[in-house]
C-alpha cells in the first residue's frame, strides 16, 4: 500500500516540488536496483490506466536507496550520513519494520542531530504486544521525537469511509439528537475478513486478532462511533474525545470473560465455494492463537449508559464486510397493534468495505387494500458513495495518511494516550483469558465464528447482523 498510495500523491502533484524518498532495509541495492524492484511493485499494485510511464519514470527519478542495519554500527552512520546529505527541509521517517526496532531507530537519529525541529516519525501499528511494552516504545520514541512529531498509523482512519463516519454524525443535525442511549438499544462493529493469515503466520501467532485488529482497528471505530461532538477538527479536540471513550469502556477481566467474550480459531472449511485449510495447517504447527474475538463492550458514560456494544472481528469468515449497525430502540406504543402489523425497530447501517454505503431502515406502508388494516414492511434509504460520487476516485487509505504526516497534520493518527488506554484495555481482557484458561473454540473457515458467539448478542435479546 506505501509505494503505491505515494507514486498516486506523485501523479496528481501533491507530494511537496523538492520531495524526496529514502529507501532503506537490509538488503543490499544500489538506487538502480532500488527503482527496479519499485517499478515491478507498481506494475503489479497499480491499475494500468492509473500508471503511465512518464509518472512512473518521474516518480522512480525521486527515489535512492541505502542499505543499512541497526545493529551495525558502520551501515547505520553510512545511513545518517546520506540523510544528511539528501536533506533540504522537512523530514517524515516512516518506520514500516518492527515495533521492537522503534526505539533504537530513534535513539539512532537523534543521537545523529536527526531529530532536531523540521522532523517527523511514523509508526506503524501494532505499537507493542501489551500496555508495557506500548509504554517502553514510546518511552524510547519521544525521548528524540515530541508527542507533537510522531504519527502512529492506523490505516483505518485514513479510509474514506471511517472519516464519512465523522462527517455522518457531525455535518447532519438529525442524528445526533438520537445517537445516545434514550433511542439506540445496541451497536455492532463488525470487521470480517475472508483471508486467513497469508503467510504472516510468525507475526500474527504472537498476536491473534484481539492484539492485530481490536486494540487498534476496531476500537478506533467505536470511539468514532461513540465520541461526544469535538469542538473542531482538529488533533488535539478529536483525540480528546476519542480518549474519552477509550477511558469510559468498562474493564472486562477473569469474571466478565465468560459472559462478555468469546475467541475462536478457524478449521478447514470452505470460502466462497472454495476449499481452505485450518490456522493450524497454515501455521504448520499447534497453536492457540485466536483468530476471531468477540465482546460485549460497555461504555460507561451517561450517553452510553447500559448500551451494549458487540464488537467482532475474524479471519476466514463468512463474508468480507466493515461494518457500524445501529438498532433504534422499538416505538414506545405500537397503533397498529390491533391489525396484526409488526413494528420493526428503525436501524442504521455504515458500510465500509467491501463498498461505502449508508442505509437506514424504516417502516413502510406495504402497498395495498388489505380489508384487515395497515401493513408494514420494513425498508432502506440507501446511499451507495459509488453512486453519489462517481467522479471521485478511490484513494487508497495511505495517500491520505502520508498528506497528513507530510503536513503535519495529527487528526487522523493515534496519540500516544489512545493507544496505552486501549492496551490497558486489552491487557485485562486476555488477562481474563489466561486466568480461566480460555482456549479458542474452533469454527468452520467461511462461517460466522464459533457457536457460542451467537450466544453472546442471543443472551440480551439481540441478534448479529449476518
Ligand atoms: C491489518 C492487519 O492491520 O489490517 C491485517 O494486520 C488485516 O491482519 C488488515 O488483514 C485488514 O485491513 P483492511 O484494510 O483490508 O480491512
């Protein structure tokens, strides 16, 4: 996604004039071989009729490369040295390595004059494994960077459907009235993926979905979801809020796991009429890694107050789907009651992948003479952004990502307390996990999770949206 989204800001002329990249890694290429293996990247990353050989040929003229380790001395100072003699302004260092190299890196730079004002550093998720090691690394980070210079990613933030969200409820005035726990009953956050874990089966075996995809992804879209009105968009008034929610969630641990949690690891099965291989097949060896978690999350603020939010997130599930669904509590007296209409309770549906739509479900007068009395169905106002905006091209979410951090801008990047709180979060929770010996439950590849996530939501009366 890097390349590609910067060759895109490069194409239509908003990377900076003098804009240069640094290619670093421990292979050993020259600049030559460098643009090369970019050219080939792009070749296959980049739609054809989005890629015409002028852009490209210009895009690879900005690029060199130096080889380097951080374990080694010499080829760290060749490095420093080379950033030093490419400099002309600004720099943003995009660390896309890992996490337990982020401190030295940065100790690297600043001890090197790298860190000094005009410079920024970007961090990829996940920042560590647990909320002491989150603390050591940005510990080792703002030591040479200030909180004000550092951008950690989440590339969820940097979708166009995740900012839609904020634009949905703060550049409306009818939902906001009604987003609160006096007219929503329960909320889901759904991100199922139908890939399994692609030959990244090291990393994500030391990490599992509640540390890859909910203490970053999914709870940045619940404190989206959940936040009060920031006073502006800007960074510091929309991670105040986002805080906020963050620090409101109530802590599940060793009593509430077996009732507010359920983890899940996939078996063989089949997706999309195609056969696929358990975790263990792919791992190639035992493991107990979950790969689906679910909860029943509370936040605890006078808003929220006894609303439940399930939040779900696996691999190899039934359907590829990034969603927000919002069910509105029941009409408070029916009057229709007499001829036998049901009233559906109203709801809201954000769709983020795999398209953006808005849907919001509504009682309707089925049409008709029925001599018995009304009848109702249920039915959608629905707005596809494809649709709506059919000129617009899709951005990729690190095009945006990059345009901020280039410019400074932190809205759409995690400060340091977002991503402490939502470990501290997450630590309780998979500490519940080991004190009661909590072993994943084992489901199909191409369904919904294990039996018993059903349970979860059926327990209080609700029902995953499938
Ligand atoms: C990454 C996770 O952060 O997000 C991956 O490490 C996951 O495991 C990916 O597949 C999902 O991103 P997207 O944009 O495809 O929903």
């Amino acid at each position: 996604m890097l390349l590609p989204s910067l060759y895109g800001l490069h194409r239509d002329g908003m990377l900076p004039v003098d804009f240069r990249l640094l290619g670093t890694a421990r292979s050993e290429l020259d600049d030559a071989g460098f643009r090369d293996s970019v050219r080939t990247h792009l070749e296959k990353r980049v739609p054809a009729n989005e890629r015409d050989p002028a852009n490209v040929a210009s895009f690879l003229a900005r690029l060199d490369y130096q080889a380097a380790a951080i374990d080694h001395p010499q080829s760290a100072a060749a490095l420093t040295d080379r950033i030093k003699s490419l400099r002309r302004g600004d720099v943003l260092y995009h660390l896309s390595t890992a996490p337990r190299f982020y401190a030295p890196i940065c100790a690297l730079l600043g001890a090197a004059g790298l860190g000094n004002a005009g410079t920024r550093v970007m961090l990829e998720k996940p920042i560590g494994h647990d909320l002491a090691s989150a603390i050591a690394i940005n510990d080792g980070v703002t030591a040479h960077f200030d909180e004000s210079r550092v951008f950690r990613t989440d590339h969820y933030l940097g979708k166009e459907g995740v900012q839609n969200l904020l634009a949905l409820r703060f550049g409306n005035a009818m939902f906001e009235p009604l987003w609160n726990a006096r007219h929503i009953e329960q909320v889901q956050i759904t991100v199922a993926e139908t890939i399994g874990v692609e030959g990244r089966g090291d990393y994500y075996d030391t990490s599992g979905a509640s540390r890859d995809m909910l203490q970053n992804h999914l709870l940045q879209l619940l404190s989206l979801t959940a936040m009060e009105p920031p006073s502006q968009f800007d960074p510091s008034a929309v991670r105040n809020e986002k805080l906020k929610v963050l620090r409101s969630l109530r802590p599940i641990g060793a009593t509430e796991i077996a009732t507010h949690s359920v983890a899940g690891q996939y078996t063989a099965g089949a997706v999309d009429g195609v056969a696929v291989p358990g975790y263990r097949d792919e791992l190639g060896r035992a493991s107990s890694t979950e790969t689906y978690i679910a909860l029943r999350a509370h936040i605890d603020n006078w808003r929220w107050s006894g609303v439940p939010f399930y939040l779900r997130t696996g691999k190899r599930m039934a359907r590829r789907t990034t969603e927000i669904y919002l069910q509105f509590r029941s009409v408070p007296h029916s009057i229709f009651a007499g001829s036998g209409a049901a009233v559906e309770q109203n709801a809201l549906i954000i769709s983020l992948q795999p398209e953006e739509r808005i849907e919001l479900r509504l009682m309707h007068k089925t049409p008709g003479l029925d001599r018995s009395g009304l009848k109702l169905s249920q039915v959608a106002l629905d707005l596809e952004t494809s649709d709506a905006f059919k000129q617009a091209p899709r951005r990729l979410a690190y095009e945006r990502l990059y345009l901020d951090a280039i410019e400074g801008n932190g809205t759409l990047f995690v400060r340091r307390d977002e991503t402490e709180t939502a470990w501290q979060w997450i630590d309780g929770i998979l500490d519940g996990w080991r004190k009661q010996n909590v072993v994943p439950k084992n489901y199909p590849a191409g369904t919904w999770g294990p039996s018993s996530s059903v349970a979860l939501t059926e327990r209080h009366g609700h029902s995953w949206r499938e």
